[in-house]
C-alpha cells in the first residue's frame, strides 16, 4: 500500500489533472491513498479572500469570482458534459465559503481569525479533491472520495493544529478500511482536519504531512510526493540555473534542510515516516518512469555536495537593555517566552554582551511582537532582507551567493553557513 501526494502545481490546471489517471494507471491492483492540495495557488487566494472579507474590503467579492471562475474552467474542461454531478460539489463548496464571508463580513462575527481562516481555506482541498475524484471515475478508475477532516483529528490551534494521534489513528482505519472494500484507492485531502466542531489546518505547505500520517497509520510502504521538479534538487530552481539532484537523502539531513526553509518536503513530514522507516519519494508527474529522490533512513549515502536555501522577506531584529544592562539568562527567558507568545519562529539568534539579534520571517504577528518587546527593551529592525544558508559550504558557493550583497550577520558550524543579506 502506497500514500501519493499530489502537491498544487500538480493539480493546477485541467492538463495537470489529466495527467493523475496516467500515473495511477502504473500502480493497478495496488491499494493506495492519494492525497491532493489546492489547486495551484488557491490557498494564496483563499487567504486573500479571508483578508478582505475580514477588514470589509470590497475587493473580497472580486477575489471570490476569480477563484470560482478559475476552477469552474477546469471543470468544463474536464467535463464536458454540463450536468455532470461535478458541478452541483463545486457550487455547493462555493455556497460554503461564500456563507463564511458573509459571516466574516458581518456583524456577528465572534470567532477569532485564525479559525475563520481555516473555515473559509479549507475549502480549496475539498474542490481540489472533488475535481479529481470525478475526473478518475470518469476515465474508468474507481476510487472513493474521503473527507480528510473525519480522519485527522486535531485539537483547536488553528493554522498550525496539533495531530491527536490515537483518535486519527481509529478515524483512519475505520474510514480507510470500510472504502478499500469498495475501491483499491482512496482520493482524500492533504492539509486539512478537524477539532470536533470546525475544521482545522496544519500549517501551509501542510499537505506532506497529511500524506506522511496516513502513511504512519497505515504502515504504507512508502509515500511518492509527485512534483514539477525530478527530484529532491540542492537549491531552489527559482532561483539557480544550475541545480544538481539530490538522489538519496537522509531523514536527518532532509530534517536539516527542510528547517532552513528547503522548500521541497514540509519539515513536520519526516517524524512519522521515520518512526516507520517508510522512504519518501519525490518524483516528477512529467516524467513518472524516471528515478527521483529517495529520503530514508540510511546516512552514508547522503551527499555532501553544497545545497543552497533562500528565503526571502526576512526580518533582522536587534534587542538590546534599555540600561546597558547584559542580555544574560533572564531577559532571554522573557524574550522566548514574548516569541513563543506571539508564535514566531526564530530563523536564526546571536547574542553579544548587550544584544540580541534574530532573524524572522516577515509575518502579520510580527508587528505585535515588536510592540510588545518595546515595553522593556530597545529594538531596532530592519527588513526586506534575505537569508541565506548553505549546507555542506564551500568558499566556492559562498562567493557565488554573496557578491554584491552586504552581508548584516553570519554564522557558521562545520557543516552549514547561514547569513542574513541585503
Ligand atoms: N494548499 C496548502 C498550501 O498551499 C497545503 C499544501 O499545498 O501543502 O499551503
Ligand atoms: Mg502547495
């Protein structure tokens, strides 16, 4: 039994989806749970409509036409014929999000944000999945559509909920095993659960994770992240022209890179794989014969040729005592606890006799942190900037990534260099 996850690039329009059923038709006979994103880039949409439908912003209506339109053109698409039941799941999906803006809009309003975010985002893995699911029967290849949020069971931290491993657990083989006795493969949504009253969400780029759960409950063999790139590449092609594939990775070292913003694999995947030792592979859906990458357990094969992660929109904040006191043990006490507080990761710190320095990344939290920092130390803070980490270093690539560039703060270990430019 096999988990396949197929990630918003690999869904984004109606050729893309056509490509699922060829895919699949390799793996005939064999149990197998797919798991889907949003479409391309419909939870960026999603967001945005949350975003204005929030602060009343007229341009919400606009934003909610562009995403029904864009995926009702895949549907026509895919499916010719116009009263094909499609279209009503589609319809009835949209009804949903649009009751949440109105909620959202209105004065009623008393949840907090984030779980209206997670009522009104969820929703692009329910369309997603809906396309897909209809688009396989229609070219002959049963499978039963199954609503994620009944499996992964999570508690209330919207936008980052946390897995309640023994109820998703049951949840799991129950629905699992009652839709395997009607189909070999289940179509199912990656990225999203629920807490018993509302649907939740695991952070963005969550669906990898969603795929590595069922993979641990189900004791799958393996897990094949199905992407636009041929594998597990060492630095971002966004970015690099030259990238090298990356063919056998380890957990650990893919733990590392994922941690420093390798965009390829979410860093919560690689625990309940690894637990099971189930490999992950990344393999491409444009060319599904070829090899890929293969992230497991084995560490003698890992490569140590340098791998670049960019990640952009960083901020450089510096916190120092108001009187010139050392920022020793106790005001780092309350300075974690003012991060944690406020959910913001710290990308990189580095302390000196009377500051402290970290780099974030640029999220809507932050301001209040800094706000709240403000009321017992001095802050400085600079953004717009770039960090930079290379594993696996050498003067070579460090030169290449840095010209040009003024370089704010830098810090090495023997295996990885990490500097915040501008
Ligand atoms: N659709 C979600 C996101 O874009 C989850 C995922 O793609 O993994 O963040
Ligand atoms: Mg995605």
């Amino acid at each position: 039994m096999r988990i396949f996850k197929f990630g918003g690039a690999s869904v984004k329009d109606s050729e893309s989806v056509r490509n699922i059923p060829k895919i699949l038709s390799g793996y005939r006979g064999e149990k197998l749970v797919v798991i889907i994103s949003a479409m391309g880039k419909t939870t960026n949409a999603l967001e945005a409509i949350t975003r204005a439908a929030y602060d009343n912003d007229a341009k919400a209506e606009q934003l909610f036409q562009n995403l029904y339109d864009y995926h009702m053109q895949i549907a026509e698409e895919l499916f010719p014929d116009e009263k094909h039941e499609i279209f009503a799941q589609l319809e009835s999906l949209f009804d949903d999000l649009r009751s949440w803006m109105e909620v959202l809009a209105g004065k009623e309003r008393e949840l907090t944000y984030d779980m209206y975010y997670d009522q009104m985002v969820s929703v692009g893995e329910l369309l997603s999945t809906r396309i897909v699911n209809n688009h396989l029967q229609e070219e002959g290849i049963g499978n039963t559509w199954l609503d994620a949020r009944e499996m992964i069971i999570t508690d209330n931290t919207y936008r980052d909920a946390l897995i309640d491993w023994q109820r998703t657990h049951d949840k799991i083989m129950e629905k699992t095993g009652n839709a395997w006795k009607d189909s070999d493969i289940i179509v199912s949504q990656g990225f999203i659960g629920h807490d018993g009253e509302y649907s939740t969400t695991l952070g963005r780029e969550g669906s990898d994770f969603s795929a590595a759960i069922f993979a641990n409950v189900l004791d799958a063999e393996e897990v094949v992240v199905w992407k636009d790139v041929p594998g597990y590449l060492n630095a971002d092609p966004a970015y690099f022209s030259d990238t090298i594939k990356l063919d056998r990775i380890s957990y650990t070292e893919s733990i590392e890179l994922a941690f420093f913003g390798a965009k390829i694999i979410h860093p919560k995947t690689i625990r309940p794989l690894k637990n099971k030792s189930i490999p992950l592979l990344v393999k491409s859906f444009l060319e599904p014969e070829a090899d890929g990458s293969i992230i497991h357990e084995d560490m003698s094969s890992d490569s140590l040729m340098p791998s670049c992660i960019i990640k952009q929109g960083q901020v450089l904040i510096s916190i120092s005592s108001r009187d010139f006191s050392f920022i020793a043990e106790t005001h780092l006490h309350k300075i974690f606890g003012m991060f944690a507080g406020h959910r913001c990761r710290i990308n990189l710190m580095q302390n000196s006799a009377i500051s402290f320095s970290v780099c974030v990344d640029d999220i809507s939290r932050l301001p209040g942190l800094i706000s709240e920092l403000q009321k017992e130390f001095s802050v400085k803070y600079n953004d717009g900037l770039q960090l930079i980490t290379i594993r696996h270093y050498d003067k070579e690539t460090i030169n290449k990534l840095t010209v040009g560039k003024d370089i704010l703060l830098e810090q090495r270990s023997r295996v990885t260099v990490q500097m915040v430019v501008k």
